[in-house]
C-alpha cells in the first residue's frame, strides 16, 4: 500500500512538472532571421538610425542658411503714408495727403570673409553629420549583432540542459525502478528525482533567457514581437583585413580607412581645426553693394516719380575689447580636446584590434580542451550509469557525472559564444562590420 502510494506522488509530481513547464513555455517568435538579415532590418528600421538622419538635414539647413548670407538676396517694400493734410502752392501740389512708396533693395555682399568662413564651416558639419550618422547605423548593428550572439549562445545552453535533463529523467526512472524491485532504495530515487527537478529549473531559466534575447533583438529589428536566429555567422576576415590583423604594430591609417568611429573623430578635428584657422577672417572688412531702385505716386512737387541709388556700404572691426581674443582660445581648446580624443581612439583602436587577435587564438585553443572534456564527461555519465545497473557505482556517483557533464555542456556553450564573438571583435575592430 506503502509503495502504491509512492508512485502515485511520484506520478502527480511528474504531471504538476510537464503541466509547470508547458504552461511556462515562452511564446514563439513571430519571426526568424539570418544574421544579415538582422542587421539589414536594424539599420534601416531602428528610430536612432532616423534621429542620426535628421541630424544630416538639420546641418544641410544650417548649411543653405550660411550659404545665404553670401549670396544675393531681393526684398520688396511698400509703404502708405496719410497726413492730416497735404500741401499746395500755387495750385500744384507740393506734398500730397497720401502717398505710396514702392521700393526694391538688391543686396549682394562683395568682401564677406567671415560669410565665406561660415559657409565652408557649415560644409565640414554637415560632413561631420554625416559621418556621425554611419558611426549611428555602426553602434545600431554592434547592439543588434549582440542579441543575435545571445539568442544563438543561450539556445546551445538549452540543448545542454535539455540533455542532462533527459539523463537525470533516465536515472530517476531506473532508481524508481530498482525501488519498486525491492533491489533498491527510497533514498536513491530521492536523489534521482532531485537532480531531475534541478535540470527542469535550470531548463526553464534558460528557456527564458532565450525569450528574453529574442525580444531584445526584436526591438532593435522593430519588429513588434519577438525574433529569433536562423543561422551562425562565420566571421571570416577579408585577405586586407587579415594583413593587418596579422601586423606587430596596428598603423592608424589603416584602421583610419575603415572605421566610422575614427573617421568621425578625425571629421570632428578637421572642422575644429577649420574654424580656429578662420579666427582672422572675422577681423575682415566687409563691403556690400546695394541697389534700391524706388517708385512714389502721386509724386511730391520736388521729387521725381521713379528713381534709384546704388550704395557700396563697408565696415571695418576696429576694437572689440579682447572679444576676438577670447573667440580664438576657445577654438584653440575645442581643436586640442578633438585632436586628443582622435589619438587616444587611435591608440584604443589598435589595442581592440591586437587583444581581439589573441582573444581568438586563444578561444580556439580552449575550446578544443573543453569539448574534450565534454565529450569525456559524457563518457564517463555512460561508465557509470552502466556501472550503475550492475551494481558497481553509487547513486551519488551517478549524480555527480551528470553534473559534470552538464557543468561541461554549459562550458562548451560559453567556449563556442567567447570564441565567436572574438571573431566578431576583430572584425569590428578592423572596422570590416556592418
């Protein structure tokens, strides 16, 4: 009766585990992707992406702003004029009640240094703009690529504990078996059924590690549900890129050529550098010629209906109490900070480049290691459950090697995530993706 009544407990425990897990069971993603596929979708969707595509028309505005003020410009103006009473001599009118003025100005600057200035100041930030807005689609897909990784090393975490979860069912079946015969104990199937249970939890952790990646990489894909990873990328090194990969010394130049980040830095000194050596064209003279042509009705008695002027206007800074002065040393201090931060990412850059190349010799030496000990984990877990069943290994034996391999399992998957994304940082530091 005894017996009966544990394998009943026995049974509604199994049933409330598979009812627990299956009602836990993370929703399936609304779609699936390549890893290109992923990253395409997530420069091309991703709000930042169009917050860095505005940034370009705000500067392309500012730039047709500074333009204008070199070029000519035309303004029209009218103006009526009613006075309480006009004024007559002999019969003509000298000065009449209303009257009308009609006038066109025609402005065209002629000496405009600073004009120029700004307007050639204005083509460097819209380029620094645009440069900003590719190192923006950069940061968009190194996000993106980090959730696909993720969906991809947590799914080989899953099939690790799915495996030990099937080996401890296994176990617990043969334990309650032996019970049942009388040629084993309550405590073993205990045991048993305690590293069963611990696999499922472990299980459903990882389960929802993995849903929780896939909606990360959803919303960077702006997907509206979750998404998860077809393939594996390789991360294979282009033949240029592998050249200088392979260098002892990393050069700047060459990293310089690739990398969006860098190449910002560098647009952002060369527009620093342009505004300080315009700090002298503000002290220039300025002319402007101006044309008003002007036409009166009814015209007054000494001043013709239609006329016009022609006006050369100039002006010329004299003093400015140290303004200039001032001006010139922020410039100064906004060329040090852009050309300090251009060496510094220069120096971090071919840092990234030599710690990612040994990253990935050494994850490809590791993992060799950890497979083998995986494979030999798993060995050991077929010795001794054999062992086992002819009464030559203990429970607890059992139980250890499958922690072991599972322990091993989840290495591997570590080994092969660390490995693949020190592929990835090389390229990324080589400036070979997106």
């Amino acid at each position: 009766m005894r017996k009966d009544l544990h394998r009943t407990r026995l049974a509604a425990f199994a049933f409330l585990v598979s009812v627990g897990t299956a009602s836990a069971q993370a929703p399936t993603p609304i779609d699936r992707v390549t890893f290109q596929e992923a990253i395409d979708r997530a420069t091309r969707n991703n709000p930042s992406v169009a917050v860095a595509a505005a940034a370009i028309l705000r500067a392309e505005g500012l730039l047709g702003q500074a333009r204008s003020a070199t070029r000519l410009v035309i303004a029209g103006n009218v103006t009526t004029t009613t006075l309480n009473a006009g004024t007559e001599f002999q019969g003509s009118t000298v000065t009449p009640q209303n009257q009308v003025t009609a006038s066109v100005s025609a402005t065209m600057p002629i000496v405009a240094a600073a004009a120029w200035a700004r307007r050639a100041q204005a083509e460097d930030d819209r380029q620094v703009a645009t440069l900003g807005a590719a190192e923006t689609r950069r940061q968009v897909a190194l996000a993106t690529a980090d959730a696909y990784l993720s969906v991809i090393a947590l799914r080989r975490v899953i099939d690790g504990n799915t495996r030990a979860r099937d080996t401890a069912k296994a176990h617990y079946d043969l334990a309650n078996q032996l019970e049942q015969q009388g040629t084993g104990s309550h405590l073993n199937t205990l045991r048993a059924q305690q590293q069963w249970s611990t696999d499922e939890g472990l299980l459903e952790s990882a389960g929802l590690a993995v849903y929780r990646a896939r909606e990360a990489l959803g919303v960077l894909l702006v997907a509206g549900g979750p998404v998860d990873a077809i393939d594996e990328p390789s991360f294979d090194l282009p033949p240029d890129a592998a050249r200088v990969a392979g260098q002892a010394a990393i050069l700047g130049p060459d990293l310089l050529a690739f990398r969006p980040d860098l190449k910002l830095l560098a647009g952002q000194q060369v527009a620093a550098a342009r505004v300080l050596g315009d700090s002298s064209k503000d002290l220039w003279p300025t002319l402007d010629a101006v044309f008003l042509p002007q036409t009166i009705y009814p015209a007054p008695f000494f001043t013709p209906a239609n006329s016009w002027r022609l006006l050369l206007q100039g002006s010329v800074p004299i003093f400015s109490g140290g303004l200039q002065t001032s001006v010139k040393v922020r410039r100064q201090a906004a060329v040090d900070v852009t050309q300090a931060n251009l060496t510094d990412a220069i120096a971090q850059a071919s840092s990234q480049v030599r710690a990612a190349r040994e990253a990935v010799a050494s994850g490809e030496r590791s993992l060799v290691s950890i497979r083998a000990a995986a494979d030999q984990a798993q060995q050991v877990v077929t010795i001794v459950n054999v062992s086992f069943r002819a009464g030559g290994a203990t429970n607890i034996e059992v139980i250890d090697a499958e922690r072991s391999a599972r322990d091993a399992d989840t290495a591997v998957a570590a080994g092969e995530d660390t490995l693949r994304r020190a592929r990835f940082d090389l390229l990324l530091a080589l400036g070979r993706f997106p």
